[in-house]
C-alpha cells in the first residue's frame, strides 16, 4: 500500500485490515511517498514524522506490517514502477504482488508514469472510497479499455504474479487525511479519525496546526 500518509488515519486501517482478512498475505509492505510529483506541493510532515505515525499506528494483529522507507531515500519525483521493479529485483518475478489502492487513486491510474507496465509488475486489489463517483463514471476510455479485461475475483489472484484487478467490497470511514488536517488546524478533536497513538503523536509534535 502506498500513499503519503500526511497522516496515516482509520481509513487506511481500515482498507489495510480488510485486505488482510481477505488475501493472508505473507506481509504488507507499507511505502510513504517521497515527493509525490502530481501533488502541488510537497507533505506537510516531514518523512520523520509521517514513518513514525504508521510505525506507531498501521500495526495489524495477522500479519507482519513492514513500513518501507525507499521512496523516502529517492531522490526526485516517487514513480510507483520504479518501486515496483525494485520490489521485483528483491523479491523474484514468481510471488503474487498486491497493490492495495483506494478508488480515487485508481481512477487516475493513466496519469502515472509508465502505468501500461505497472500490470506486468503487480496485481491491483480496489477499494471504494465512500462518497467518490463510481469507478465507470471517473476513470478514461483508455484506462477502461486496460482494466476491464482484468478484473477477477479475490481467490483467483493468486493463479499468476501480475496483471489482474480485484473490486474488494470493504466499508472504510469516510476519513481523508486532508479532513485531519483541516481539524487539528481549526482546534478541532480527531479522536476516532486516526489510531489512539497517532492522535498522541500529532498533539505531542505540534503537527498540522499550520497548513498554510
Ligand atoms: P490526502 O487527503 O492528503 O490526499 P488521503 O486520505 O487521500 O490523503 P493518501 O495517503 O493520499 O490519503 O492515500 C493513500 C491510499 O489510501 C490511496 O490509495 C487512497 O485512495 C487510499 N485511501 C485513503 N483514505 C481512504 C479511505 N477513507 N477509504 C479508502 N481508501 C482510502
Ligand atoms: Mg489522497
């Protein structure tokens, strides 16, 4: 699972758990953007910050959570397919690869850079993100064409290492970390938008109280 994590909130528990349950995977590997090259400006946490947040809050009880720190190390804009094709060097071309993305994400997958090549790299596991327009609605005629042709169920993932799509019906809060923000700027509690220990975390550090 990749994101910013700018930070980490129930949200992405949520889909993290949920996956979980679903596919038993052998570990979750969790990478926090570097400097992610489609947003405006950089995070508002430092990379710190934001590693020790889902150190402190995205521990599932199943199964091993690995916090991945090499988009960190990059230097210059964090392309998913160079991550991907690290992962690959490290871990063979055989083992089933999952990423686990939220629907808004997804549906921009086509302005990624070299993102026809992503499916020879990994699986694509979909969450709804409530209150976001259906997939159909959002996604290109291009992206349509390479998706729809790959969505298959959960139990038939692991058949082969790349290339499928699964829809996984979870049910996460409608939480963004844009919403945490906004809160702790405005003086307002974010008791049960993130992790008790990230909640610690954000008032011990000060963090978010200036996002101008
Ligand atoms: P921001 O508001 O700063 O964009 P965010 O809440 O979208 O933050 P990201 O770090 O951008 O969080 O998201 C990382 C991944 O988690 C993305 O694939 C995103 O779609 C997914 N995600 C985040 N929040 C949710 C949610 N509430 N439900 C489902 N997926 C989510
Ligand atoms: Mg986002």
């Amino acid at each position: 699972m990749g994101g910013t994590f700018d930070p980490v909130h129930n949200g992405h528990v949520a889909i993290a758990e949920g996956a979980a349950h679903i596919f038993s995977p052998e570990k979750m590997i969790v990478l926090p953007a570097g400097n992610p090259y489609q947003r405006a400006r950089l995070p508002f946490a430092s990379s710190g910050d934001r590693v020790a947040m889902l150190v402190a809050g995205i521990g599932l009880s199943s199964i091993k959570v690995v916090i991945d720190r090499r988009e960190l190390n990059r230097t210059g804009p964090t392309y998913t397919v160079d991550t991907l094709q690290e992962l690959r060097k490290e871990l063979g071309d055989e083992i089933p690869l999952i990423w686990l993305i939220g629907s808004d994400a997804f549906s921009k997958l086509d302005t990624w850079h070299r993102w026809q090549d992503l499916f020879g790299l990994t699986h694509f596991a979909v969450v709804m993100r409530p209150g976001e327009r259906q997939l159909e609605a959002t996604v290109s005629a291009n992206l349509k064409t390479a998706i729809e042709h790959r969505v298959v169920t959960a139990s038939e993932l692991n058949c082969q290492p790349a290339g499928n799509i699964v829809y996984l019906a979870l049910m996460p809060p409608k939480i963004s970390s844009t919403q945490i923000r906004d809160r702790c700027q405005n003086g307002e509690s974010i008791n049960g938008f993130v992790p008790a220990a990230v909640c610690d975390y954000i008032e011990q550090h000060k963090l978010y109280l200036n996002n101008a």
